[in-house]
C-alpha cells in the first residue's frame, strides 16, 4: 500500500546510517507484520538491531515489535519471552 511505497522511497533516500533510515526499516517490519509476511517482518525488525543498536528508541521498538511477532505469527511464546525480556534489559 501507500505506507509500504512511502518507507521504501524514504529508505532508498535517507543517509543508510541515519536515523531516518533506521525508522523506515522499523515502519516496514510493523508493516509485514501486520500483513502476515513473518520472516519478512523478522528480517527487518533484526536489522534495525544489527544496523543501528545505538538509535535507543527506534532499536527499543524494534525488540518489542519482535516479541508481539514471535508471539502473534510465530507462536512462539519463548522467543517471545526473551525477546520482551531483552526491551527491559537493554533499554530501561
């Protein structure tokens, strides 16, 4: 949709260390998160974590974003533990 076409343009943009690029890469795993689209959303949501470990806020998001994915499509409710459990231990 429109969302997805406008966080790819800003991602094909943005400086590939900023902060924008980092919120674009978050706004697209939430996007295939919610169409269904898990490894995909994992994906994305991993290289928020990899790329920009030091953008706190956007990194936060993406760990919790993790835990509702490996909760809701994964069915996973240990990974989902750990991955809530690293929000509360890496970003107080």
């Amino acid at each position: 949709g429109g969302a997805r076409r406008f966080y790819g343009l800003l991602l094909k943009n943005a400086a590939p260390s900023g902060p924008l690029a980092a919120q674009a890469t978050l706004r697209l795993g939430v996007l295939a998160s919610q169409t269904g689209e898990a490894a995909v959303a994992r994906d994305l949501l991993q290289s928020v974590l990899q790329k920009w470990p030091k953008n706190l806020e956007t990194a936060a998001e993406a760990q919790f974003q993790l835990g509702v994915l490996y909760e809701t499509l994964f069915k996973n409710r240990e990974w989902a533990t750990r991955a809530y459990d690293a929000v509360l231990a890496n970003y107080p």
